[in-house]
C-alpha cells in the first residue's frame, strides 16, 4: 500500500535512516546524502532525486501530507516555494484536500539570515517577515517546532502565530548501550566538521589550560575538515593528551562517547549559520555525556536547568577563552552522573514525539 505521507529530506543523515521505522510511514525523497551514511544501506522508500523529478513526483502522488523542509533554511528557500506551491497545485488539479507539515528548528536572526553578521536595512527585513510569513501561513498547516528559540524565530514572521503549531524539544531518547559503560576518566570527546564555525580554535586554547589543571585529561578530535593538518600538528606535541582520530562511522561515534566523561561543541557564529540543536550534542546526552556547549544551541536552555555547561558568547576574544576552559575543567573535575543524564532524556525521542503531533 503507497504510504499517504511524503517526506522530502534536503541532505538525508543517518538519524533519518534510524529514525524513519517510528515515524509516520512515508515515501521519502532526497536531494544529497550526508558523509555520515556513506556506506549504509538506504532503506526501501527512501529515493534520490534531482529537483525536477522531486517535482513531477510531487505533481502525481496520491499522498495526502507532504512534510516539507523549513523554510528558514535559507539556501533551501526558492526550492521550499517550488515544491509546496507544486504540491497544492497537484492537490487542485487532482481534486483533493493536501496538508502540508514542517518541523522546524531555525533560530538565527532574520537580518543575519537574510545579508549575514552586516545584517540588511529594516525595511528589506520588514518586507522578508511579510513575504515569507504570507506563504507560510497561505502553504502550511502545521508547525512542530524543535526547540523555543525557533518558535520565537519563527513568530517574527507575520501570521506564522495563526499557523497550528507547538513545540516539542529535540532531544534523543538514551541508548540502552550506555547503562552501565565505564568511561576513562577525564576524557573530552568533540565529533564534527574540523572547521573554524564549530570552535575549534578557541577549544585548541582553552584545552591547554584544562591540561595544566588536569594532567591526565585527553581531548579527542574526531572529524574531518579545513583545520585537520593544524589540529593534527598541534595534537603531536602532546599526544598523551591530545588526539585527532579523523572521520568516524556511526558506531565509532557511539563509541567513543560511551567512553568519554565529557562532549564538547564549542560553536560560534560564522556568516548565516547559527548551530540549531547539534546532533553530537544529542549523541552525547543519549550516551549520558556531560556536556558543554555555547549559548549558539537552540537548547541552551534545557542544558543550564539540567546541570550541563553553557558557556555565553559575549565577545570572541580572550574571555570567552577563559569562560571555556572553566567549563571544560568543572566538566573534568565533576562530570555528571551518567545514569542521571540517561534519565533526564524523553522516551521516545523527540522526533518521535513531533512526528506524532504533525500527524496527529
């Protein structure tokens, strides 16, 4: 039976091969694959397809829900307009009532998003918040909304508050494989693009701070990027207390959380992008990681009531160098219980969980 849902993923990720058993059942279409699946077998319903095809396919389908890609991904957006004015259009012309969805988690400034960190005039800002808000309020019908900060971003547009919406936190749901996991010691574990937009320059100068408190610690690197060569140069110095592991699968991944004390994503702004929730942040917690973080996630606040470290971005200078390295050496010093973070976490998910309200 052709499943009456369809989801059309930009990049598809592995946490949307992991999820999709949980979710509503959907034919899925997407543009690219991300790095993290290479190598992973692509489950039956999920096609690749270039924009032209995704539009016929949208034109023929029986389905009754698109779930779409939020519009606020700026790079996205003409292709967001094109697909769901195609799909109300194919709903017309077929004689049928389609219902489109979105989960959303974009909590940048408007200005920033539209003319990056120099931002735009008021007035070209005013008249995106109209544009856009229009055709979100005419095109969608309902919002689930990852995190508070992206609500509030969104409610900026105008009458997106007319549009059903709520919000329910990104967070995984802890792994079973965590329970009872013995982690080394004062072991900090950052995953991601080895690039500048995610820190890793200030980590590199605040890490030599933690290590003249805490001669036992280790920070592992695992990633690829820009700055692999420097952080490899640099980790030989101190090699005891600094590695870079390069690109890690899936399981690697997990692994190497389950045996650090810590996860570490130092992010900070860079042009138009603002970290929104950060999968190695939620894949940290589900393997009962202390974590720290700057105020850039969307969920800094869920982070501070829960014991973790989140560290303010007032300047990109000295002291947020030092405010760094605190959190990192308190995180060191007194991690927090594992089985208390794994019991903090929803079950399920809060894909899940958003999934069963866009459908609900």
């Amino acid at each position: 039976m052709t499943p009456d849902v369809v989801r059309v993923l930009p990049e598809l990720r592995i946490s949307h091969i992991e999820d999709a058993p949980a979710l509503a059942p959907a034919t899925v279409y997407y543009l690219r694959e991300n790095y993290d699946v290479l190598g992973v077998p692509v489950p039956d319903g999920f096609h690749r397809i270039g924009l032209p095809g995704l539009l016929a396919a949208l034109v023929r389908s029986r389905a009754r829900v698109l779930e779409a890609p939020e519009p606020l991904w700026m790079r996205f957006l003409p292709r967001w307009l094109a697909l769901v004015v195609v799909w109300r259009l194919g709903g017309i012309l077929r004689g049928v009532r389609r219902r489109t969805v979105v989960y959303a988690m974009e909590h940048n400034d408007i200005a920033v998003l539209i003319g990056g960190p120099r931002g735009v005039p008021r007035v070209v800002e005013r008249a995106f918040r109209v544009g856009l808000g229009l055709c979100v309020r005419l095109l969608v019908d309902r919002i689930c909304f990852a995190t508070e900060p992206s609500r509030d971003a969104y409610l900026r547009l105008s009458g997106v508050h007319r549009v059903e919406h709520a919000v329910v936190l990104e967070l995984q749901a802890a792994r079973p494989q965590a329970s009872g996991r013995v982690p080394r010691r004062g072991r900090v574990a950052f995953v991601g693009v080895l690039e500048e937009r995610k820190g890793l320059r200030y980590l590199v100068r605040a890490w030599e701070r933690v290590e003249r408190a805490f001669p036992s610690a280790e920070l592992v690197l695992g990633g690829v990027g820009a700055l692999e060569q420097e952080l490899r140069a640099w980790a030989v110095a101190r090699p005891e207390q600094r590695r870079v592991v390069g690109r890690l699968g899936h399981d690697a991944v997990h692994e190497l959380m389950t045996t650090s004390d810590v996860v570490v994503v130092p992010s900070i702004p860079w042009g138009r992008s603002r970290e929104q929730v950060c999968l190695p942040v939620l894949e940290g917690l589900s393997n009962g990681c202390t974590v720290v973080v700057t105020d850039q996630t969307g969920i800094a606040g869920w982070l501070r009531e829960h014991g973790h470290h989140v560290v303010d971005l007032h300047d990109l200078g000295d002291r947020f160098v030092v405010g760094l390295a605190d959190a990192l050496t308190r995180a060191v010093r007194a991690p927090l219980d594992r089985s208390a973070v794994l019991d903090s976490l929803p079950a399920p998910s809060g894909v899940v969980r958003s999934n069963r309200y866009l459908h609900g």
